[in-house]
C-alpha cells in the first residue's frame, strides 16, 4: 500500500494548473496575434484611409511630393503578376504531382518529390537575385523579343506585349512567382492525389481506361476540392511574396496595357519606400497597402485552409 | 484514326507534358542552384567570414552580417518556439477537440502562410513605433512570430504520433498530466520537435521583408541588441541592387551561405523524421 503524500500531491496539483495554464496561453497568444495584426494595421492606415476615402483603392496616383496616395496601380500590379504566376505554376504543378503519382518510377519517386520540396525551402531573397541577375537577361534577350515580333501584332492580345524589352517587368516577376509557388502547388496536389483510393483506379484500369483517361475521369474529380485548396494556397503566397518580386518588378507606381511594362505590387512597394517615406500620410498609406494586402491574402488562404480541410475529414472518415 | 488510337494518342501526348512539367521543376532548381554556386563561390573568400562589410569599392566581408543573421535567428528561436510547443502542447493534449482548439489551429494555418511583411509591419507597429527606433532585438521579435506557427504545427503532429498506450500507462501510475507530457510524452516525441525547430531556423533565417522595418541593416560591427544589427538577407538585398562589383560579389556569396545554411537545416529535418518514421515502424 503506497503512503499518499498530501503535500506532494497538492504540489503536483499547482504544477499542474501551472503547466495547463502555460499552454492554454501560449495557445491563445497565436489567436492574438493575429486580431493584433488586425487592429494594429487598421490603426496605422487609419489616417490615410479617413483622409482619401474610398478613392485609396480607386485612384492611380502615388505621389509623395503632393501627399496624394492611391493603390489602384499597386492592386493591379499584385493581381497580374500573381495570375500570371497561376497560368503558369497551376498546369505545371498539376503535371509534376501527376507525374509523381502516377508514372515516376518508385526509385526516382522520393528524391525527385525531395527536389522539389527544397525549392519551396529556398528563401525568396534568392529567388529575386537570382531573377534580376539571371532571368531577367534571359527573358529581355530571348523571350521578350520574340513575343513583341510574334504576339505584339494580334490584335486584342498584342497589346499585352507591346514596348521595348525591359528584362525586369510584370512579366518577369510573374514568372519568378510562378518558379517560387510551383513546388507549394506540386506538393500539395500530389498529396492530395495520395488520397484517392487505389481501388478506385483500378476499377478505372480494370475498364480499360488509359492513364490518363484514370486522371481526369477518376482522380481529378475525386481530389477538385484539393486541387482547388492547393492552387489557393500558392496563390495565398503569390499575393503575399515580397523580396523575389521587388527585385524584378521595377517599381513603378503606373498601369501599363502591357505586361512587359515595369510596375509594382501591394508589398514591393511596402518593401521599396517604406523605411525612406517621410511624413505621417505617406506612412499610413503604405500601412494602408499593407492592410489591403492582409485583407486579401487572408481571404484567399481561409478558403484554402477550409477546402483542404474538408478534404482531410473526408479522407478520415473514407479510412 | 481509330477510337482506340486516338485515345492512346491523347494519354501519350498528357504523359509527355506531364515528363516536360517535371524536367522544367528540376532544371529551375538545378538552374538556381547552379548559378548560386558558380557566383556564389567566386565571391567566396576567407575575408567574407573575418572583416566588416565594406564601403563601395573597398576590401571587405560579411562577418559582421552573419553575426547578426546567426543571433537574430537564435534570439527569434528562443522566443518564439517555447509558445509554439506550448501552444502545440495544448492543441494535442488539453484541448484537443474544444472549440478553440479547432479556431487555433485554422489561425495557425492561415499564420504559416501569411505574407512575412505583414508580420513585420505589426512588429513595426506595435514595437518600432513606441521605440522610436529600430533594434536588433525588435527584428528578433518579428522572426518569432514567424517560428511559433511552424513549432505549433509540427509539436502537435508529432504528439498526435506518440502511441496513447504510453500516456494511459503513465496516468495509470497516478501521473499529473503535466507529469506525462514533460517526462513521456516530450521524450517521446523528442526527434519530432526537433525536426520542427529546425524547420523554424529555415524559415526564419532567410527572412528579408519583416527585416526591413524592424531590425533595418548596420554598416558595421553591432552587439548591442537595442540598436539596428546587420544581417545576412538585408545586406544581399542591398548589395544585389548595388552597381558596386565588390558589393555584388559578395551578396552573391550571402546568398550562397543562406542556401546552404537552410538545405542542409532542410535535409535534416527530413532525414531525422525519416530515422523516426522507421524506428516506429520497427518498433511495432
């Protein structure tokens, strides 16, 4: 029969509120930060909000000699350069986790999916120098020419490339996004590929159904709201990305027709002016970009989150 | 052409797109690493991890960079992964289903993908601001914001793992469950938390954007953490864009140590979680 010790046991009991109380408020810290993230970029951009209205995100003109903000130009930037990034990171990635899934040999599966997680490790300072010094050149001599010759005539389209070959552009930094969001898009569709039933395929090939016919007729349907979560969350950080754009963005606060033009998003021009702006306004209307910015990519990646967590609870309940 | 063909034709045609998506991954990767490697080590010398950054044109390294990068990185570690486990802690053993724990972990979620400049900007504003200036200590702040979701997530993955036979054996011994978690559940999970914090060092120490407002940049040798600090990301940044060829070199070179830094951070964690993964598969 052990001996109860009362005093260690009323000890014990204090460590234990103690620890509990430790993790729950560690817990709630993460709930604060970001209502803290909220209400500290509202009352930075509360300035410039109240002073230019509504027109803040309506109006083109950033100019900080006359003290007259608006973001249209940077909304616009940011939105370009991610959807160009999507057009061409979603088909891409969509075909590295098909080819993972369905038709890597087993020996080059890991290493190959491996290689393509550590590019998502790379931080994005890297992936803008390595834009500005090595594919900017590449695009301006080679790509950019060709498509101001080939495509610039069409009408409709053409006015998309039109103008000289700057190198650093809207184009350009929608390609260093899409280089940067393929392997968040690749991993997580592959992952969610994982999750459909091989006896589902099989039923599929059993019918004689190609492989590909097995992908688009059977996994593709199965996993949509994945691939959908997936796209989402890289577009989450295509939105988001800073460093890698503003090094080849060329930071300028107009809306050009053409996609080769230079330009600047929500968060290159947080990046670029942000520690040199003077004046209470000019603070706040960055501030204000910022907010903008929260405000979009925090829609975008709750959606994701919620769609990807669907689909985990329905795999749950499949096993 | 037959049904039958045409439909082999289009499977062939989708597979050898697919082979082209690949091979385009890897050679970006390859590219990238390349050309890292290549100007990365012309820039490399032994002067680049003993003296000062230089002035334009000048003789110099990134020492004092480095530095700051290595102490910003430790001080934002220690701060921020003590509340991410904690939080994690809580998420797997406490309140594991409540309604809260389901709202923590969706904010946890959205907070591991947030924008960093975001992260920075409050940092700025709720700190700098009041400060009146820019610290090292304030930049170390910003990091831990950004370790604690990756900490959470992996601490509570990683006690999510641990068999629930080894905590009903502990409380069976009239065990608080403070007392299992510190001396069961952690051991347990040890590698796993390990993995996470070194998954939090990556991402932390190749952050430039919440840098900017916070921890700003030094020309020179700093250890006073209340005054701005150089760092690695920030002095690539403003030496890339610089038209000096000894600035641009030696960038070049910072960005060659960040890389290696963080792959071979990366690689462990993978590996670690790998030798986990096998010993529990061995064990059962």
């Amino acid at each position: 029969m052990a001996i109860i010790d009362s005093r260690h046991a009323a000890k014990q009991l204090i460590l234990e509120r103690i620890f509990r109380s430790a993790t729950l408020s560690a817990a709630i810290l993460v709930l604060l930060i970001l209502g803290g993230v909220a209400i500290s970029l509202l009352h930075g951009a509360w300035p410039a909000l109240s002073h230019f209205g509504f027109s803040f995100v309506t109006r083109e003109i950033w100019n900080p000699v006359t003290d007259e903000f608006g973001a249209l130009a940077a909304i616009y930037g940011t939105v370009v350069t991610s959807a160009i990034a999507m057009l061409l990171a979603v088909p891409a990635g969509f075909g590295i986790a098909l080819f993972l899934t369905e038709l890597c040999p087993p020996l080059l599966k890991r290493p190959i999916g491996v290689a393509v997680e550590l590019l998502a490790a790379v931080p994005s300072i890297i992936f803008g120098i390595w834009g500005l010094f090595v594919l900017a050149p590449v695009l301006q001599r080679h790509v950019q020419p060709w498509l101001i010759h080939h495509v610039g005539p069409v009408p409709g389209l053409g006015h998309l490339f039109k103008g000289p070959p700057f190198g650093i552009g809207v184009l350009t930094a929608g390609v260093v996004l899409a280089i940067m969001v393929l392997p968040f898009i690749a991993a997580t569709m592959r992952d969610v590929f994982d999750t459909v039933p091989a006896m589902l395929k099989e039923s599929g090939y059993g019918l004689g159904a190609t492989t590909w016919e097995v992908i688009w007729n059977v996994v593709v349907p199965h996993s949509r709201v994945g691939i959908v979560g997936g796209m989402m969350l890289g577009l989450g950080r295509a939105l988001g990305e800073t460093m890698a754009v503003t090094f080849v963005i060329g930071n300028a606060h107009r809306i050009s027709s053409s996609i080769l033009a230079p330009g600047t998003t929500i968060s290159s021009s947080i990046a670029n002016e942000f520690t040199e702006a003077v004046g209470a306004l000019y603070t706040s209307s960055l501030i204000a970009l910022g907010l903008l910015l929260f405000l979009i990519t925090f829609t975008v990646i709750a959606a994701a989150q919620a769609m990807l967590h669907r689909l985990e609870r329905r795999a749950g309940v499949a096993i | 052409m037959s049904r039958r063909a045409r439909r082999k034709l289009k499977n062939a045609v989708f597979l050898f797109l697919s082979m082209v998506a690949t091979t385009t991954g890897l050679v970006c990767l390859a590219a990238i690493l390349w050309t890292l490697l290549s100007r990365g080590i012309a820039g490399m010398s032994a002067s680049v991890f003993t003296q000062m950054t230089p002035p334009p044109g000048g003789e110099g390294g990134l020492l004092n960079a480095i530095y700051g990068s290595a102490v910003m990185t430790v001080l934002g570690i220690l701060i921020g992964s003590p509340i991410g486990v904690l939080a994690g802690t809580h998420l797997a053993e406490y309140g594991r289903n409540s309604r809260l724990s389901v709202a923590i972990r969706f904010i946890n979620d959205v907070l591991l993908s947030a924008p960093s400049i975001i992260i920075g900007l409050f940092i700025y504003q709720i700190v700098v601001v009041r400060l009146g200036h820019f610290s090292a200590i304030v930049g170390a702040l910003a990091l831990a914001v950004l370790a604690i979701p990756v900490t959470l997530r992996t601490t509570e993955d990683m006690l999510n793992l641990v068999p629930p036979g080894m905590k009903d054996s502990s409380a069976a011994l009239g065990a608080y469950p403070w007392r299992t978690i510190v001396s069961v559940l952690y051991p347990a999970a040890r590698s796993g938390i390990v993995t996470g914090l070194l998954l939090a060092i990556a991402r932390i120490s190749g952050e430039t954007a919440p840098l900017l407002f916070t921890a700003l940049n030094n020309q020179f040798w700093s250890t006073d953490l209340n005054a701005p600090m150089a760092n690695l990301p920030m002095v690539i940044f403003q030496f890339a864009l610089s038209p000096y060829k000894n600035w641009q070199d030696l960038a070049w070179a910072g960005a060659l140590i960040i890389t290696v830094t963080i792959l071979v951070l990366s690689i462990s964690a993978r590996v670690l979680l790998a030798l986990l993964q096998t010993d529990r598969g061995g064990a059962r």
